[in-house]
C-alpha cells in the first residue's frame, strides 16, 4: 500500500509541475504575440516621409496585417487552450492510472 501511495504522490508531484510548466509557457507565448502586436501597431502609425503616398499606405497596410493575425493567434491560442488544457490532462491522467491498474506503471526515479 505504500509503494502505491509513494507512486501516486509521485504522479501528482510530476503532474503538478507539468501543469505549472505549461501555464508558464503559455503565458509567454501571450506575452510574446501582445508584444509582437504592438510593435507592429508602432509601425502602422509611423508616418512615413521618406517613401511615396502609395508606398507608405502599402507599408501600413503590411503592418495592420500583422497586428491583425498576431491579434487573432491571441484569440485562437486562447480558444484552443482553454478547450484542449482539461482534456489533455485527463487523457495523460486516465493514461497513467490504467498502468497504474494494469501493475506496468513506473514512478520516475523508483
């Protein structure tokens, strides 16, 4: 009953930093693509004199492009997670107590 109990606390052990190592990465992820967003907004708002009409308006159009998709990865990245994030963990969860049923189950480190 101990050697079961260590193994299930273990599980939880790793299944708790990897839910944290998850949430970290995602969270830079989102960090990462706000920024990307507003540096591309900077440069839509640059007004360019250097250039021609037409080439400055095909410039900020370029840019407004991709403040756009580094907003809608925002948007999907947020929609997938929270959709996927509870049911991978069930799956990994379900996964290693069927091993842990079926006695094929090993605890790292044990």
């Amino acid at each position: 009953m101990r050697v079961e109990w260590a193994k299930a606390r273990a599980q939880k052990e790793r299944w708790n930093e990897e839910v944290e190592l998850l949430r970290e990465e995602m969270k830079r992820v989102m960090r990462s693509l706000k920024w990307e967003a507003s540096e591309w907004q900077k440069r839509a708002d640059e007004v360019r004199s250097d250039v021609d009409g037409t080439t400055a308006a095909g410039i900020r159009a370029y840019a407004l492009r991709n403040v756009y998709l580094h907003t809608e990865f925002i948007v999907r990245f947020r929609e997938e997670w929270d959709k996927t994030m509870g049911a991978a963990v069930r799956h990994w969860a379900a996964e290693e107590e069927r091993e842990i049923l079926e006695g094929t189950f090993m605890a790292e480190g044990m």
